[in-house]
C-alpha cells in the first residue's frame, strides 16, 4: 500500500467540514498506489477518493486540479475535484496539500481486450484535443531532465550489463530528445501514466482516467507510447500484442490522425516510455521512502519491455 500519512475518522471529519458534501461517515485506506495517500471517503453527499500528496507541493497542484477540472467539463471521463467553501480545489490535511475528488465507478481491467484497449485509444485521442486549451503550463516533471538527473543515482546499484543498457539508452534518448523529429511532434498537456491500474471499466464501458499526479506537458505521442506499454504488452514478455495495438492506435487515429513526424519517431518513444519507468522503479527499488506498507514494482519489467523495443521493430502506427 501506500498510506505514507495517517488519517482518522476524526481528522476526516474535522477536515470535510470546509466542503459542502455533509459529515464524514467513513474513511478507509487504499491499498494500492505508490506515490500518494489515497483514501475512499464516504460522506453524507456520497463516496469519494481523498488524496494527500506526499511529493507535489501546492503551487505545482493547481496545475493537476486545473487540468482534471477543465477536462471534466469538456465531457473527458476523468474525476471531478470539489472545491471547498472558499472555491479552492487543494488544501491542507496534516500540513500536506489535499484534495477531494469525484469515485469513478468499475474497477480496473487487468487483463485489457482489444474492446478495452480501443475504448482507451479513444479517450486518450479526445483527451489530447481537449487539452489543447488548457492554459496552465508544466513540464513533464519526469521527463529528460529528470531521466538526466536520476540515472547517476541509480547506476552505481547496477551491475555491470545493466548499467550499460541504462547509459547507452540514455545517450540515445538524449540524441532523439534534441532532433528535429521529436520537435515537430504535437504537445499539450498529457496522462503521462495511464497504465491499466488508472482506467476504470464497467464491463466494456470506459468509466474514467484518473491519477494525473505525472501529468504535464509533453508530446503525445509518449502518452500514446506509455499507454501501449502497459495496455498492448504481455505482461510475461514484453512482447507487444498487434491486436490489442491495432485496436488501439487505430481507435486514437479515428479521433486524431498521426502526423508523419509521429509515425516515424513511433519506435523510440516506445524505447523512451520504457526507460521512464524502467528509471522510476530501480529508483523507488534502490532509494525507498517511508511508507506504513509499500509494494514497489519490478524494475526488471521494463528493463525487459526496453530491450524488446530496442530488438524488434515497432508495429507501424498506421
Ligand atoms: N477517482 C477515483 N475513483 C475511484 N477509485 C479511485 C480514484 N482515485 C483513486 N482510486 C483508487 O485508488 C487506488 C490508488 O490510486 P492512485 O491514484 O493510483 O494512487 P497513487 O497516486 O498513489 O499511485 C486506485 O487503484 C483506485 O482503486
Ligand atoms: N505506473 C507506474 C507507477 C506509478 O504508480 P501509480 O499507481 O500511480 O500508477 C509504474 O507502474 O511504475
């Protein structure tokens, strides 16, 4: 789990009293998760997810909030944040920015069909579009200069083949980063973690992305390439699986058609995702934070998923 911040019924009371949702009635923690505190939340007005941030700061939220917000109401299945009486959308609990938002119905689809992947292809493609004049600006905060800053942290834990792979990605991200391909690629304000564990389904039907605490701006095309890793792979290889692939850049590509520049940069954004969260997970491996109970993930996942983007050639985008 990660609940890296303790709240009692009690704090949970003291604390909804400042929105207009009635008295808490029960709080409970939430047992998956890695970077926040996440708690369901029932009130009198109905359930709700209650987050405390444990690494955003309150003048980096506004930019999350904002967003989640100016998604919900162009119509993008994402969570509603409620402001408070004052109309602020984050304020503190246990001296931590927090915020309360919307419960999106379903659960998550860890096994993803084609059907799934199509339904997120579309969602994602809308997404990108009504971003488009989202007026808040940040950066990827786990972007290249974050990669650049991580992997000398890293490397010394590494053996020697590892270590390799990491420095000789890096050198090749840092190349492609600074082409003139990767800038002529769209950009806007994106996901940058829609893994299968951020979508909701009820059955076949899309219910919501949430979890936009890595979101920022940066192409789309590595949101599109983030999403494929998890929602396209097999989760024993790597492997990517050209059904679910197809149904879903074919499904983006209804609601936004790629550009050149993003067919031909497809390959290495799919080795840059990797490498994102390849780098995000031998970090949280190696150099841990406290946390009451915390599961991290297998760095060795997407080392694996990295070197099958490297091997084999991408599936074209169209
Ligand atoms: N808006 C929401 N609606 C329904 N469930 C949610 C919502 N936000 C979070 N959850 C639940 O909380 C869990 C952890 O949330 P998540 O945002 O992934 O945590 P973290 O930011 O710590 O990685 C999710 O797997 C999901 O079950
Ligand atoms: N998706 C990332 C970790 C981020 O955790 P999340 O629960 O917020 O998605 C990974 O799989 O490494």
């Amino acid at each position: 789990m990660a609940v890296f911040t303790a709240v009692s019924l009690d704090d949970a009371r003291a604390w909804i009293a400042q929105f207009p949702l009635g008295e808490a009635r029960a709080v409970r923690g939430i047992a998956s998760g890695i970077e926040n505190s996440n708690f369901f939340l029932t009130t009198d007005a109905g359930e709700y997810v209650l987050t405390i941030f444990e690494n955003l700061s309150f003048e980096q939220l506004p930019f999350y909030l904002e967003l989640m917000k100016h998604l919900a109401d162009r119509g993008i299945l994402v969570p509603a944040p409620v402001p408070n009486h004052e109309g602020k959308l984050c304020v503190p609990l246990h001296g931590k920015p927090a915020a309360i938002v919307s419960k999106l119905a379903g659960e998550s689809q860890l096994a993803p069909q084609p059907v799934h992947c199509a339904a997120v292809g579309t969602m994602l493609a809308k997404m990108h579009l009504a971003g488009r004049e989202f007026p808040l600006q940040q950066p990827n905060l786990r972007g290249l200069d974050w990669l650049n800053e991580t992997a000398p942290k890293v490397l010394p834990h590494l053996d020697r083949d590892r270590a390799e792979l990491l420095k000789a990605e890096m050198h090749f991200q840092n190349a492609f980063y600074s082409s003139g391909l990767h800038h002529a690629l769209p950009r806007g304000p994106v996901h940058a973690d829609l893994f299968r564990n951020n979508v909701m389904f009820v059955g076949e039907r899309l219910t919501g992305f949430f979890d936009f605490y890595f979101a920022g701006v940066d192409t789309w095309l590595f949101d599109l390439a983030v999403t494929v890793n998890d929602w396209c792979v097999d989760l024993a290889t790597g492997v990517l699986d050209a059904a679910r692939v197809r149904a879903l850049t074919d499904a983006y590509a209804a609601v936004v058609p790629f550009t050149i520049a993003e067919q031909e940069a497809w390959q290495p954004m799919l080795r840059a995702a990797a490498l994102r969260f390849w780098m995000s997970r031998l970090y949280d491996y190696y150099l841990p934070r406290e946390a009451e109970i915390l599961t991290p993930h297998d760095p060795t996942h997407f080392e694996r998923i990295l070197r099958e983007r490297i091997a084999v050639p991408a599936p074209h985008l169209i």
